[in-house]
C-alpha cells in the first residue's frame, strides 16, 4: 500500500505544464513501429516527395492531372501505395460512369425510334415510305457531315448524335422531302 501513496504522490508532483511538455516531446519525437516503416519514416506508408503513377498496360494518363493530384495527396498525407490505389480506383470510377452514360445515351436513342415508329405522322404502315422522303431530303440538301451527325455514334462516327432516330428531326426532312416530291408533280 505505501508503494501505491509513493506513485500517486510522484504523479501528484508534477505539474500540468511538465505533462504538457511530456506529450509535445513525444508527439514530435514518436514513430509508429508497426506502420511498416519500422519507425523511420521510410516504407510503404511513407509520404513520398513526389508521387508516380504507374498505368496499367495500354492506358494513357494526362500527366498533369496526376501531378495536381499528387497536390492534394500530400496535403491529406498518403503514402504511395495509396495515391496508386486511388487514382486506379478513380480512373475504375470514371470508365464506369463512361459505360452508363453510354448506356443511356444509347436508350434514348432507341426510345427516340420508338416514339418515330408510333408517331400518327411519321409511323405505322406507311414509316417506310415516309423514312424514304425524309431520306430524299437529306440526300438532296444535307452534306455528308450532316448524315454523319444524325446517324448514331459509333467507332467510326464518333460525331454521331443519333438524331436520325428523333421523331422531330425526322419529321421535318419527310416534310421537306414531301414538298420536293410534290413539286416535281
């Protein structure tokens, strides 16, 4: 039992400020062995001076962007390993936005032919005929651009904005190519 008084008093002795001190000393002078720098600031959790990116084979990266981002990873203090991880999980996050954007645009696209395919103008028995003239329109006035630009996008057209499927922007070449037709009555 005196044993434990002697403690509690050489605790007791030291002062609020001494223990202060004890604490910024070690704040300043600790290294965490298990961290796998084994306390020297050196390893894989190290913050390296300048972050590098390696690509996965066949993928080209804006070496700007990375650099901006190897800004920000040392101001949140990331190891390489980590700067690696995220940037590959961005480029995973981005390829995968990409892929639904694509899917959508490609929905509305078809949503587009439906609505043509069931407009009481341009659809039902006679949508074959009526593409025919909205076609005759375009091959008479339009460029070639233009075809390329209302056709769907694709490897080869990647202008290509699918237009062609619109029930409005097919409506007014059939009405052009209407009034063509019947001035040559």
């Amino acid at each position: 039992m005196a044993d434990e008084e002697e403690v509690v008093e050489e605790v007791a002795e030291e002062t609020p400020a001494e223990q202060t001190e004890e604490v910024a000393g070690e704040e300043e002078e600790s290294k965490t062995l298990l961290s796998g720098d084994e306390g020297d600031g050196e390893g894989e959790n190290a913050i390296p001076e300048k972050y590098e990116f390696e690509p996965p084979e066949g993928v080209e990266v804006d070496a700007s962007k990375i650099e901006s981002f190897g800004e920000t990873a040392k101001e949140l203090g990331l190891s390489q390993k980590q700067f690696q991880q995220l940037v590959e999980y961005d480029m995973k996050r981005n390829a995968s936005a990409l892929e639904d954007m694509s899917t959508q645009f490609s929905e509305r696209i078809n949503h587009w032919a439906e609505e043509t395919k069931a407009d009481k103008e341009l659809g039902g028995e006679s949508l074959d005929e009526n593409l025919g003239l909205a076609k005759q329109a375009i091959d008479t006035f339009g460029s070639p651009q233009l075809a390329k630009l209302i056709d769907a996008p694709s490897a080869d057209n990647p202008d290509g904005l699918g237009l062609g499927n619109h029930p409005e922007v097919i409506r007014l070449f059939y009405r052009v190519g209407r009034a063509i037709s019947e001035s040559d009555l």
